[in-house]
C-alpha cells in the first residue's frame, strides 16, 4: 500500500513535469513575491517629488488531471504606490487577478496554455463594475530538443481605454553546460543569466507592463476617470539559491514610464500603437528614475 502510494505520488509530480512547462525549463515558481522603490524623482511641470512603490505575488497551483492535460489556477496581486499628480497625495493602486486555464499536451512537440484572466484593478476606495476586467491568453510551444523551444501567442484584455491586445513570440535555450539560460516572451519580458556558482546566478532582465487602474477619488465628479500604467524596466540581478527558495537583487531603470489618468477611451490598441487615440492626460507624469528590486521565489525543480 506504501509503495502503491509512493508511486503513484511519483507519478503524479512526472505529470506535472509533463504539463506545466511554459518554457521547457526544468523547473517552476510556484510563488514569488517582488519589491521594487525607487529614490524620490520630479514630475514634468513642478518641483514636486515622489517615490514609487511597488509590490506584487503570485501564486499558481497546478492540478494534474492526466499526463497530458493540467488545469492551472491561482492569483495575481499588485500594488502600486506614489504621489500620482503634483496635487495629489500618495495615494494607492491595486490589482487582483484570477488565473484559470489549462495546460495541454497536444503531441511530442507541441503543447499550448491557456488561460482566462478576469481582474479587479483600482484605487479601491469604492467596488462597482468599472473596476473589473476580462482579458485572457494563448500561448502555444514546440520543443525543439531538450535545451530549445520557441511559442507564439496572443494577450488580450479589455482595459479600460479600451481592448488591448499583445502578439507574442519567445523562446527559451539552456546551454548544454546548463550554466547560460535565455528566456523570451517579447515584447513583454525577456531574461538572460549566468550560473558562475553552484547557488549563485548573475543576469539581465526586460520587463513591460501596460495597466489600468479605476480611480474613484477624483476630485470632478463629472469625470469617471482612469489610470493607465505604462512601465518598461530594465535591470541587472543576483540570485542566491536556498534550496527551493532564491533570494535575488536587482537594480535598474526605468524607460519611458508614465503613470497618466484619462477619461476618454481608445478603439483599440497594441504595444506602442493606440488607435484613434485622442485623450488629453487629467495629470502631469513624473519621470524617469533608478529602481532597487528585492524578490523571492519558491521554484520546483523539476
């Protein structure tokens, strides 16, 4: 009875193994929490500064269902705090997101994931249903050998400026030495490192975001505004490995941020391109700055 349960606990891991491998690497974060500040920076048109803050989890949970087929769920949070406008408080912007999807096996080289992405996103002084959005993703992989693969897939969420949507492709590769890994899923991030040390890794990370965030503390009650985040990071990292957990540090800057609130809509729009775009800003942009990140992670190596 031990051994029938030990094998089939066994299993069980060789089929998450099988279905949740987004990159074909060898392992998966579970949970990660990440902390990034920047140093006190000016807006466009004052003297006025703030410091940015940022905070965000995740956590997935895979549920095996059989060697080909894996539902995923699990949730996102994040937390963004500043001074949004010189004639504003800090004030904070939060973002909960439920992952529902599914990972499938399709054949030996292909596999796709797929997940619906519903979200609660803004100041959260007050809930109505301006404050939720519905997006979702595909993202389908052929794996080439055990150290290459590359995906094409889409991203799409209705924002509130509108439906956003993200063409994706990426790739992964691991060296045959196992000490270089490369992983891309453009435009939305992209990563490579160096494992010098047994538990030491050295790396360089991009990382763009675009969100949207319900402001229900605006000071016109005619306008029902919003907050559209634009964030492209780029930094440099440490990590320390403890077991599963890893510990990493990082230090970068910011490219081309903007944190503006509008209350007109777009049709629709694509990284860097916002169709029949004609929104007037409600506040003034702080600019650019250094940024220090601190994150951990649980990984299953796998």
């Amino acid at each position: 009875m031990i051994h029938q349960r030990l094998r089939k606990h066994i299993l069980s891991i060789l089929f998450l193994c099988m279905a949740i491998e987004i990159h074909a690497q060898n392992y998966v974060d579970l949970f990660s929490v990440e902390y990034a500040g920047t140093p006190e920076v000016g807006f466009d048109s004052s003297d006025h500064t703030t410091s940015l803050k940022t905070l965000q989890t995740d956590l997935l949970i895979p549920l095996v269902v059989n060697a080909k087929t894996t539902v995923l769920t699990g949730l996102t949070y994040e937390m963004n705090s500043a001074s949004f406008d010189s004639n504003r408080k800090r004030e904070q912007l939060h973002g909960l997101t439920l992952k529902l999807g599914l990972h499938l096996k399709h054949d030996s080289i292909w596999s796709g994931t797929y997940f619906l992405l519903p979200k609660l996103a803004s100041d959260m002084q007050s809930i109505s249903n301006r404050d939720f959005q519905i997006g979702g993703a595909v993202l389908m992989k052929n794996t080439r050998s055990d150290h290459f693969n590359y995906s094409l897939g889409v991203y799409a969420n209705h924002e509130l400026f509108g439906w956003f949507v993200v063409p994706m492709i990426g790739f992964y590769y691991l060296n045959p030495t196992e000490k270089i890994e490369i992983k891309a899923t453009l435009p939305l991030m992209f990563d490579v490192n160096f494992n010098p040390w047994n538990r030491v890794k050295l790396g360089f990370n991009y990382k763009g975001q675009v969100r949207s965030y319900q402001m229900n503390t605006h000071t016109n009650p005619k306008l029902n505004p919003y907050m559209a985040k634009q964030s492209n990071e780029i930094y440099s990292y440490l990590v320390y490995k403890i077991n599963r957990i890893h510990l990493q540090f990082g230090v970068g800057h910011s490219l081309g941020r903007s944190y503006l609130m509008y209350n007109e809509k777009v049709q629709w729009a694509m990284p860097l391109v916002y169709f029949d775009d004609a929104r007037t800003s409600l506040n003034s942009s702080f600019q650019d700055s250094w940024l220090i990140k601190f994150s951990s992670f649980y990984r299953f190596r796998l």
